[in-house]
C-alpha cells in the first residue's frame, strides 16, 4: 500500500509486538518492528515513521532513553510518541513528558483497537504541529541568574510591582507549531495585580 502511514513498534515481547503489528496493518499502516531500543533508533533514522509504539521497559536502553534520542534529532521533535507501561513498573510521567512523551498506555489496561484507536487519534490530530505553549514562572532576585536574566532582557533589577509592591512574574510566551523555533516573547507582570509592569520584549 503505497499510501500507508508508517508506524514503529518497539517492544521486547514478541507475543505484544506482533499483535499489534498485525492488528495495525489490518488497519492500513505501514509497521516496522523493534525489539530492543538501538534498533529502534536504527530503524527510525533509516525509515522515519510517522507515529511510535515505545515500550519503557527493553532490553539495552530504556524507552526514556531512546525518546531523549529521538527528540534530539530534529526529525522526530513532533513525531507521536507513546509509551507502554505494566502496571506494577513505576514510570516519572513528569520525566517522561520533560523528555517529549505524548501519551503513554498501560499494557494490561489497553486492547489492540484502544491502541488502534489512540494511533488513529494522534495521527490525525494536525499531525506535525505543537501548541503554543505560555509558561509563568516566578522570579526570585535573590536566586542565582535572576539579575544577569532581568539585564539581558532590559528590565530592572527590583523584581517588585510599582503599583502595589506584589512578586513579579515572568511570563514565556511561545509557538511550537514551527519545530525550528526558539524564540518566546517574554512580559513581566505582577502576581497580585496582574497588571503588565513593563512592556513585552523578544528574547
């Protein structure tokens, strides 16, 4: 099928690899297979899916690991990742959407159409595409880089609100829709009021 989507399997055990293999190319996907994190990555790099099955738990790197590999590459920062989990294995969710995890399943909670049907959600879900993303973050004078950030970016060093004396707030404002930017437009407003203490810059 010339058209098919090409997805990425990457788990240990051979019965779960293969039913999904199989259950996904009933569906029309393209599926490629792998058994170990290192020949994800080689299977990655060499066929770039549009989608990834990644199991946690494999035999030479860990799934956190081959997703901190792959999101280093600049053709897979938007690529779908999800991981596989058992239910007794422990897994940092905090670690895991740090490293760029888009979703994750627990193997013994899921069927091969939830799985099916969480593909099919994400690969159609403006594939390619992030949100913008805004982060507040609360800025501490006292605090290590806060001076060197507040100079770099042309506001004064007195992290207070001229209005009302409240904490200020840095606020990043930033559109992840292209992969290849790094920019955030960058405001300090304060905690209490919620006015704009000084006006917007680009950093």
């Amino acid at each position: 099928m010339p058209d098919a989507r090409p997805i990425l399997i990457v788990e240990d055990e051979d019965l779960i690899r293969d039913t999904y293999a199989r259950r996904l190319e009933h569906e029309g996907y393209a599926v490629s297979q792998a058994a170990s994190g290192r020949e994800a990555l080689q299977s990655a790099r060499a066929r770039p899916p549009q989608l990834i099955l990644l199991d946690v738990m494999l035999p030479d790197l860990s799934g956190l690991e081959v997703l901190k590999s792959l999101r280093a590459d600049r053709r897979f920062l938007t690529t779908p990742v999800v991981l596989f989990t058992n239910l007794s294995q422990h897994m940092d969710k905090h670690q895991a959407a740090r490293l760029g995890a888009t979703d994750y399943l627990v193997k013994s909670e899921v069927a091969p159409a939830d799985v099916v049907e969480r593909v099919r959600q994400l690969l159609e879900a403006s594939p390619g595409r992030r949100p913008i993303a805004s982060f507040r973050l609360y800025v501490d004078r006292d605090q290590g880089d806060a001076a060197a950030l507040a100079s770099l970016l042309g506001y004064a060093r007195d992290y207070t609100c001229a209005q009302c004396g409240g904490r200020m707030l840095l606020q990043l404002d930033g559109d992840f829709s292209d992969p290849w930017s790094r920019s955030f437009r960058v405001r300090l407003r304060c905690s209490s009021c919620h006015d704009a203490a000084t006006g917007g810059g680009e950093h």
